[in-house]
C-alpha cells in the first residue's frame, strides 16, 4: 500500500517548520505507523537526506515516548493506543496523512516531531511521590489497602506520561497527568501524610510550567491511550480546594 | 589481574550481614562532597541514584530517553519475585536462593544469589511504601502469583505492568532527589566514553544528544547500570535505543566482559512477520499457566497450516503434538524459558511450524476456555489478548496464539565481585548490565527483584566501602589530560563515522549483523557456525566501517549518528559474544551447544566449565584473554537440571 505523507520539518526550537510532502510505497497493512516511518528514514538516508527526528522506545505501547498528531489526533486516529501501537490497517491505500509535533506552549519543539515535555517531570518533582527513604519502609502487610482503592489508584498510576492529554486539550491543560498521580496516591494510605502539600506543589508547578486549565471539554480522557478519566480531576481538585483552604501546612 | 571476587568468609547466610557489619562507612559531611555518576535510570540506575542522594551523596544521573521515566525497566510484564512466605506454602529465604541457582543451570555465585533471596524481601516493602500499586486480596494484603516453573506462588505484580509501577515508584523516588537538588539529572545524554585516571574511574564523557556536543562529567566513583544487549541481535524485546554502549566502552577500558554468550531466548513472543519489522513484542510468561503449546503432529498437517489449507481448529486433538507436556511431564508448558524455547526450535526445525515463515508454534486457549469460561479466562489476560490482537488482527479467544521464542535478556555482563565493582577500580555495574546473580539462565519474575536488590539495597553498602577512601580526593577538573583524551577519541569516532558516505545505512548493517547473531550464536550454537560468524562479524564490521551512510551533522540532533555509534559496538561486542560461546564446549541454560547434548536435553560439563568466563580486552579483532572465575558450590549439590 501507498500513503501520501505531510510531516512537519522543523531543524531546532531555534527555526521555523514546515510541512514537506512525502510518498511511501510497497507498505503492509501489517506494519506499525512507527515502521512505516522507519521505511521512510531509511529512503531518506540513502538519499543523503535527514530523517524525519522522532521519539520511540519500547514499541510496545508502555514507555511513553512516542508523541505524535496524527491528522490532527494524538497518536493517531485508534482509540486507546499509543502511536507504535497503531497500525496501516488502520489507513487506505493511497490517504493523505498530516504528521506533526505536540503543540503546547509546556512542550517546546526539540526537532521535527520531538518536543521537549521535561516539564513533566519537574511536576512530579515537586510533589508526585511519597517521601519514604530507602530502608525505612515497615512490612508491606502492615498497611492494607482496599482493594477497589487499589484498582483505582492502578488505574490512575497507568499513565505512560506522553503528553497526549496536553496535546488534545485546547487548553494545553496537564491536568489529567498531574491528576493522575495526585489520585494514585490519594488513594493509597501511603499517599495520606503529605497528601495536601503534595496537590498544592504539584498544581503550583503545573501552572509554572505554563501548563492550561481545565474546562471540562474531555477530550484528554478520549485521546488518553491509557484510558485515565476525568474523574481524576475532579479528584485533584477536591484536594487542592480542601489543602488550599482546610490546611495548616503552608 | 587476577579474579578476586571478595567473597566474605563465614556462613552463607551469614555473609552479608557480616559484610554490613564490617563495611567502611562515610560520615554525613563527607558525604557532601563526594560525588557519584550513575549512568542508566531503569530500576538499577534510578533505585541507587535516589538511594545514594538521599544517603548524602551528590550524584549525576544520565539516561539517553527524554526522561529517567522512559528506561525498559518499564516494559517488564508479569512481575517480582520475593521470598515473603505470605502465602504460607513453604517459601523461604534458602528457597527462593536455591530456585535461582538451579535455575541458572549452576552457573552463578552462591553468595551473591542467596544475597538476592535476602533482600528480596526488603524490596516489596521499599516499593509498597512508595505507593507502587501492587495487585492486592479482598483483605486489603498483597497477592501473588506462582511464576515461570516455581512451586510456590512468590511473585507480586501488578497487573501486567509490574515493570511500569516499580519503575515509577524508582523514578519518583529520583525526582524527589533532584527536587531536592541533591541529584543533576542529564537526560538525552549518552555516555560515550569512561574516564580512568591512575587506574581508578573517574568521570565519563557523554554526547548531549540535543546539540550534539561532547561534554565532560567528573565523579569520585562511576556507577553503569545501562541494561542489556539483547539488541546485538537487532530483532529483541528490548526497546529501540537499548545499547550495550556505556558498558563496552568500560570493558575497552579495561573492565572485564563475563558470560557474554548467556542469552535469554524467552518462548512467548509474536513471531516475526516481515523484513520490515524493528521489534518484537513478548506476551506474558503468564500465559501458560493456562495455553497449552502444540504443533501438528504431521508435516503435511503444517504445511497445509503454512499455506493457508487448513486451520488451527481443523486439526484433531489426536494429530496435535502437544510437544512440552509429551517432553517434560511434570513441568508440562510450564517448563522454564530456556527449555520451552528450544522445544519449540525443534518442532519448526522438524518442519512443523506453522506461520509462512515456517518458525511460530499455537499456544491454544481453547481448553481453558471450555473448563473455567470464556469471561474468566478474559479477565485473567486482561490486557495480553486485545495487545495480540491489535498487532495480529486475530481474536485468540477464537483461534490459537501463534507464538516464537525471541531474544529477551542477557544473562552476561560486565564482571562485577561481591560489592558490584567491575576489574576497574571505583566502576560499578548494576542490574541486567552486570554478569548478574542469573547465572546461565535467568527465571521469570528475577530480573527487576535484582535490579531493584541492586540498587536499593546493596550499592549504597558497598559503595561507602570504596569512597570512604575517597574523601580527600579532590574533584578533579574536566581539562585533566585523561577527560581531554577521551573526548578527543570520541570526536574523531564521531567524524569518521560521518566521513565514511558510502552506500548503507545504519539499519542494513545493524539487520545483517542480526542475522548472523540469530543464525550462529542464538538458541542453538555449534563450533563450525560459531567459527563462521566470527568471519562473517569481522566482514561486516569492515563493511560498516567503509559503506556506512551516517547524514546530518555533528553537533546537531542526530539519530542516525546516535545509532551508528551504537551498532559500531555492537559489531565488536557480537564477536565476543561468539568466542566466549565457541570456548564454552558444554551446554548451559541459554547456552546450547548441540554438540554437547544427550538424549536432546543440554549436557553441562561441570568438570571443566564451573567457571565464569571473564574477558579482557586486547584490540578489536585480536584474540581477548581470558580469565576463569573457578564457581564453588559450598551448600548446593551440582545435578543435572531436570524438568521432566
């Protein structure tokens, strides 16, 4: 099969970018959208060209590092996938398919389709865990969870942290992520005592990072490949309400 | 140099203790001023970086992905093993121990494995206490799950993402640190280059993969936990960038190269479906607890499968060999991964494969289904069947999986000793980039229990021991003429790797090197194919150094160039691979060497191989030295490694 590319083209944060057109021919419908690129670079190269820059890893849908619009869809038009786990089968022969970066203010564009999304993990640095040093944890039964609290917080710590909320919402709002781990932990009765100080520093460097807010549209949970809901928000912002106003602890 | 592995004296189950006793220790305001470069933030790299900073340490921390969250680690499915005894069914310390030993075909150090089982324990409490979600009963305690062949259900997870979740909790532990400014993080930085100065490492050199430039990094001590090299064999389980890089630099370095040859072939992987594939995904170990594993008993009943004639279903349950349950009955398709992958080698060399390539075998749910219900089997491969099906097109709730062992894990690694200190002083290596406790085969369910033990519990010991000699040593400026060397070195391997223009790209070379890797030196080895691979490497290495095509520029954002480096090291990593293979003329878990087998099973010859193969570099091309590490065994009888 044959598909008629559009790929955003963009050297360094530093340039302007444009869509370059491109056709690859004798695909499989069998093939990844990440191998169709692949079969693209490798044309590229030996022409002596640059290949298209883009992040992957695993490949197999869990490390969170491939990011890409998809005609205009975050990681593509297959609900609750990432982008290496897309497939041609999802295309028809002969489509023209549009490939661009993330577009948020919070992930500045690194290289063609690579973005710069370290804003995530100063997120998670100011609050998104529980401060337990090494050797000071008690026996693990000690502390029985409930097990529907436990699928949910599993359900919550799903998150692959690739950005595709920021990327679908028009808000550029990260509120889904920063959600999410907020719940996973809330959830958890690890997660209790710093639990106030851990939504208001994780929401404070949110906005910081230039990050958007929420105004429930819902399209993060539609384009989120691991599914995380929405009700995490409202999760998140229970507890900051509650820190912000109920705490002593700033 | 000789081997010395620093084994303490004493009783087994007293040796760590012993050693803990007895270990130099740093004081808090000395602490402060050394600093330590961990290179990797999988569960190895992020558990010790975190654990080091919040001891006192400074650490630099580098990872080449976008972000310390990204590391393979994060890919490790059905979960963790740890010698908890919750369930009460005869699990212990010594067992967990001796499952591990045996399992590696006795090719691993007592001590080091009964350490393992020690503070395996401790790590599901460490994880717990982060919030790693851990799948839990209806009581509120923890699950498990029995695993890969163990007779007791000691393995926590959760869901299928145990690797993601233990993997967070390290992260997260390591961006608390850098919140608290006592790490420096260097993501999209690749270690290129290890710094030795008067015999002791001391820094290293990597490239910034944003701009392209070297740049230069100083540390007291250098810690490598960079993963495996799985994707020697281009096609593997392992993630795109997965490299054997920082550590083969080490070993050109100086630092010796054990058990290069151990290779975990893992049985339950998609089979592979075309010339354009980049990887393979593996499906659950988990899944044979309830697939049953078979292929026709016929060749024409294959053939006819092959070419599209008949269906799975249409073949009879008399004419399906269900070959490991004939083979290994008391195992049955619970057999471990070694064995299970060179079963279903054997069906497809007979000619009874059964996808086009003629190398997949069925892994059949179907009496499963019809004893517990399609629901529960559903639920209990939850994530697993829409995954296949997504990259398949097939329901497996319809017709069976079709499966293939692929390259998943390297036993081998750099050599460490008992504190995890490669033959260079002051260079560590953790996790699955050390020679590791897995002997010659690793079970399932060991891989993050050791990176995390790794990390978290036995680097932050042993490492005090060496700095505490190290306080007075100044930081040692980057212009010092040992950084000046390496950055040179790697500038010029970087502008001839962009001077060469010729006709390839990385990817052909890095696919032929693959193959010949898979068809030499993979789940079956022998001296004549092992001796041919050896040439057709050094050809190809010459090849890649006058035919490769590496675009754009040097100080630039630049794939192509952080691949060709890579494979560069590869092609002389592969070569090592093949000759530690051709000296060990004996059959050992991963390693099988047909002309050392009885009756079809591996033939061990503890006589003249109970040691650990350790490499010295002496040249690209030239002939390493080697150095035996004899393995004694104190507490466990060697036997012949039976499944049946």
């Amino acid at each position: 099969m044959k598909l008629n590319l559009k790929v955003w083209r963009q050297k360094n944060a530093n340039t302007t970018g444009k869509l370059v057109d491109y056709t690859v021919d004798g695909l499989n419908p069998d093939m990844s959208f990440l191998e169709m690129v692949d079969v693209l670079n490798d044309q590229l190269v030996k022409k002596g060209e640059e290949p298209v820059g883009f992040d992957h890893d695993c490949r197999e849908g869990i490390c969170g590092m491939c990011s890409m619009y998809i005609d205009g869809r975050a990681h593509g038009p297959q609900h609750a996938a990432t982008t290496c786990q897309l497939y041609l089968r999802s295309f028809k022969d002969g489509d023209t398919v549009h490939v661009e970066p993330w577009r948020s203010r919070a992930f500045p564009i690194v290289n063609d389709l690579v973005t710069d999304r370290s804003a995530f993990d100063r997120i998670i640095a100011a609050g998104g865990f529980v401060s337990v040093n090494t050797g000071q944890a008690q026996d693990a039964n000690n502390l029985p969870v409930e097990k529907l609290n436990a699928e949910k917080a599993m359900d919550a710590a799903a998150c692959i942290g690739c950005g595709a909320c920021v990327a679908a919402c028009p808000n550029g709002a990260a509120m889904l992520f920063v959600s999410a781990k907020i719940s996973q932990l809330a959830l958890l009765p690890q997660g209790q005592p710093e639990r106030d100080l851990r939504a208001l520093r994780m929401v404070e460097q949110m906005d910081a990072e230039g990050f958007g807010n929420c105004s429930n549209i819902g399209a993060c949970e539609a384009e989120c490949p691991k599914e995380i809901k929405l009700t995490n928000i409202a999760r998140m912002n229970r507890d900051f309400l509650v820190a912000s106003v109920g705490s002593e602890t700033e | 140099m000789a081997l010395d592995s620093k084994i303490p004296e004493g009783k087994l189950q007293e040796k760590w203790e012993e050693y803990k006793e007895h270990a130099k220790l740093v004081n808090p305001a000395n602490k402060r001023k050394v600093e330590v470069i961990v290179v990797g933030t999988g569960l190895a790299g992020a558990s010790a970086a975190a654990t080091l900073a919040e001891l006192g340490y400074k650490v630099k921390a580098f990872c080449f992905q976008d972000s310390p969250r990204r590391a393979h680690s994060i890919a490790a499915q059905g979960g963790i093993n740890s010698a908890k005894n919750y369930k009460n069914d005869g699990d212990s310390v010594y067992r967990l121990f001796y499952d591990t030993i045996k399992g590696g075909d006795f090719r691993s150090r007592e001590a080091n494995v009964y350490r393992l089982a020690q503070v395996s324990t401790d790590i599901i409490d460490q994880c717990t206490a982060q919030g790693v979600p851990f799948a839990r009963e209806y009581g509120g305690l923890l699950d498990n799950r029995s695993f890969g062949g163990a007779q007791v259900s000691r393995t926590f997870y959760a869901r299928g993402q145990t690797g993601q979740q233990l993997l967070l909790g390290a992260y997260q532990a390591l961006e608390r640190q850098i919140g608290l400014g006592n790490v420096q993080m260097y993501s999209r930085h690749e270690m290129v280059d290890v710094v030795i100065i008067d015999g002791k490492a001391r820094g290293i050199i990597a490239r910034n993969l944003i701009t392209g430039k070297l740049e230069r990094y100083f540390g007291h001590a250098v810690v490598l936990a960079s993963g495996g090299y799985g994707n020697v064999f281009y096609l593997s389980t392992n993630a795109m960038g997965s490299n054997v890089t920082a550590a083969w630099k080490a070993h050109k370095k100086g630092a010796y190269f054990a058990n290069p040859c151990y290779t975990q072939i893992h049985p339950t992987c998609i089979p592979v479906s075309g010339d354009y594939q980049s990887k393979l995904t593996l499906m659950s170990e988990s899944l044979r607890n309830d697939g049953r594993v078979w292929v026709p008993k016929t060749r024409e009943d294959a053939k006819a499968i092959r070419e599209g004639k008949k269906r799975a279903e249409d073949i009879k349950e008399e004419d399906r060999d269900y070959y490991l349950e004939r083979k290994y009955p008391s195992f049955g398709n619970l057999c471990p991964r070694d064995i299970a992958s060179r079963a279903a080698k054997e069906a497809c060399d007979d000619g009874r494969g059964i996808v086009p390539s003629g190398f997949g075998v069925f892994l059949d749910f179907s009496d499963a289904i019809r004893r517990l219900g399609i629901d529960t089997v559903k639920a209990r491969y939850g994530e697993l069947f829409p995954m296949y099906q997504n990259i398949t097109n097939e329901d497996p709730l319809k017709t069976p999986m079709k499966i293939y062992p692929a390259v998943h894990y390297t036993m081998g690694g750099l050599w460490v000793d008992y504190e995890l200190m490669t033959s260079i002083q002051g260079l560590y290596c953790l996790g699955e980039a050390n020679f590791s406790d897995h002997g010659a085969n690793r079970l399932g369910a060991s891989a993050l229990m050791q990176g995390l033990a790794d990390g978290y519990f036995v680097l932050p010991y042993t490492i005090g021991n060496y700095l505490s000699a190290e306080i007075f040593t100044k930081a040692i400026p980057t212009d010092h003429p040992a950084f000046e060397e390496a950055a040179k070195a790697a500038d010029e391997r970087m502008k001839k790797l962009l001077s060469i223009n010729g006709k390839q790209s990385v990817e052909d070379i890095h696919r032929k090197l693959g193959k010949i890797m898979w068809e030499y030196c993979g789940m079956a080895r022998n001296a004549e194919g092992l001796t041919k691979a050896r040439k057709l490497i050094q050809e190809l290495r010459e090849e890649f150094w006058s035919d490769v095509k590496v675009t754009g520029q040097q100080n630039e954002f630049n794939t192509e160039l952080d691949k060709a480096g890579r494979v560069a090291d590869f092609l002389e990593l592969g070569e090592l691979m093949v000759i530690d293979a051709l000296n060990r003329n004996e059959s050992c878990g991963g390693h099988f060497r047909e002309e050392y087998q009885e009756q079809g099973e591996a033939k061990r010859d503890d006589e003249h191989y109970l040691y650990v193969a350790a490499w010295e570099f002496k040249g690209v091309g030239a002939d390493p030295e080697l150095h035996k590490e004899e393995l004694k065994y104190e507490n466990i009888k060697l036997q012949v490694r039976s499944y049946k």
